[in-house]
C-alpha cells in the first residue's frame, strides 16, 4: 500500500510574480521543444504597422510562429514576417564593414593609438544551426570547408600594405536602426482600425524539455511505503519565463522536423497525435511557476 504521494517540481530559479494577465503558457514535451503562448499588447494605427519582438527564445523556429486576437474583435493581417537571427557580434560588425574604412585602437611602445585600417575581407563565415539543420549535410560540410580554408583570417589594408588578423580592437560607428542585439521578429502588420490589441503571441521553441524520476522508500517490516516523485524540467531556451503556466506531456510526438513539406499547426494546436490519438497531458501545473531559468533549484508542488 502506498502511504504518501509527494510531487515536487525542479525548477530553475526563483522571482517576483508578474501581472497574471500577462503570464505566459509552456507545453513542455519531454523530446526537448515546447509550445509557448504569450501575450502580445499591440497598439496598432489604420494601416501597415511595424512591430519589433525580441522577447522570444534563442531557439524558436520561425515557420511556426502564430499572431492572432485571440478575441477576434481587431483582425490582424501579417503582411511580411522576418525572423532575425544575427545578433550584433565584432565579426558581424566586421564584414559589414567589408570595404570601408574603421579605426584600430592599438597598442604601441607602452601607448595606445588610434589606426585607420581598411577591412578587406572580415573573415565572417555564419554557422546558423537552423540553416544547417534544414539544408544538411552538404550545406553543412561547404561552410566548415570554407571556414577551415583560411577564410575565417581577416584581411586589413594598413598604410597601403596587407595584414592578416586585426591589427588591434576594431572601433566601429553607432549602429543603424536595423542592427539586432538578440534574436528579434520583426512583423509588417496591416490593420483596417486603430487601437490597442491584447494579441496572443505562439510560437514552437527548442531548448525546453522534462523528465520525471520516483524514489520509494521502504521500511524495515510492514506492507506500507512512500513514494516520491520529481519532475526536472530544464530550461536551455535562453529566454526566461516569469510567472509561467506549465502544461507536460509525454510520449513519441509526431513532430514534424526540419525540411519536411508539411503543416506544423498541428504542434501549435497543443494536442500533438500520438499512435494515432490524441494525448492528454501527463501533468498540468496551472498554479503560477515563479519562474523557469537556468540554475537549479528546486520547488515543492
């Protein structure tokens, strides 16, 4: 006979709740991807709109994103959708320089100086996983070739002569209105009247998933055990979520993967067909997770 049932979920980190309203929803999978819905407050004008998210995970996948009034009172047509993923970094920087002019701050004879150099070639060779993992292993193999032939060196034109490497820390101009510092969704969004929308915002992300582990304890003489259950769910998403809903399922989820011609609103739905049927959840947390995080800790259900 089993005398006590203890559930406890391990979360990663601990904060204030935020407004409930705005809380986002998980459906964690235990095959490391997840469901996030979350609320979106637009304040739209009549017309085309351009509207900037950077509040989303490192790993979302781009085709799977879903924009909509859940109320359906202020219709939202999605013009143009563009998926960023090339946030600001000093290669970036460099061969978008390709070309012209910048500044080197070196160190000579114990003093630093201030050196004009030309970026012939910035050495910047993209390694986007996502690409990757939809074009392959040809795609794959060509950019590690390319990068491993040398290309990877930057070329900078110093007083008419050629150097390989940075000659010392590159000074670049301010950034444009374009530049990114992290992942970003950038929408061209048509609306037929102006006002605020509480829209809600789903999208599929890699980087979540869970596991459950049980320990029985049992003592020396009797018929009576405790049995106590964890639930570790780990997030590696690289967004945090305050004040989360978390839904867990389990079990072979048909998720359709990367290069497959197919519908992926079937995943966005929150009922996945498994073996044919749908699933219901393992477990359903609808109390508030003060937040999921990276750094372990735990947390009693």
């Amino acid at each position: 006979m089993i005398r006590q049932l203890a559930s406890v979920i391990a979360i990663c980190g601990m904060c204030l709740a935020t407004d409930e309203a705005a809380q986002p929803s998980l459906t964690i999978y235990n095959q490391n991807f997840a469901v996030v819905r979350q609320e979106l407050p637009l304040d739209l004008k009549a017309g085309v709109n351009n509207v900037r998210v950077a509040d989303i995970t490192m790993h979302l996948e781009p085709d799977s994103v879903i924009l909509r009034d859940p109320t359906g009172k202020h219709p939202v047509q999605v013009l143009e959708q563009n998926y960023r993923a090339d946030p600001i970094s000093e290669s970036l920087l460099l061969s978008l320089s390709e070309g012209k002019t910048i500044d080197f701050l070196v160190q000579r004879e114990g003093k630093q100086e201030v050196v004009p150099g030309k970026i012939i070639r910035s050495g910047y060779t993209p390694h986007n996983y996502m690409a990757m993992n939809r074009y392959g292993s040809q795609y794959y193999q060509a950019q590690m070739a390319y990068a491993q032939g040398g290309n990877e060196q930057p070329i900078v034109e110093i007083e008419g002569k050629l150097r390989f490497g940075l000659p010392g820390i590159p000074m670049f101009p301010s950034l444009g209105d374009d530049s990114v510092l992290k992942p970003t969704l950038q929408w061209l969004l048509s609306s037929a009247q102006a006002g605020a929308v509480r829209a809600e915002f789903s999208y599929v992300t890699g980087g979540l998933t869970w596991e459950a582990d049980y320990n029985i304890v049992a003592p020396d003489k009797g018929d009576t055990v405790d049995l106590v259950g964890w639930v570790t769910m780990d997030n590696q998403s690289g967004k945090s979520f305050e004040n989360a809903r978390i839904k867990l399922m389990a079990g072979d989820v048909n998720k359709i993967q990367p290069g497959q011609e197919s519908d992926r609103l079937q995943g966005m739905a929150g009922a996945i067909a498994i073996n044919g049927r749908t699933m219901p959840p393992v477990s359903e947390s609808l109390r508030r997770v003060p937040s999921l995080h990276p750094g372990p800790c735990h947390h009693s259900a």
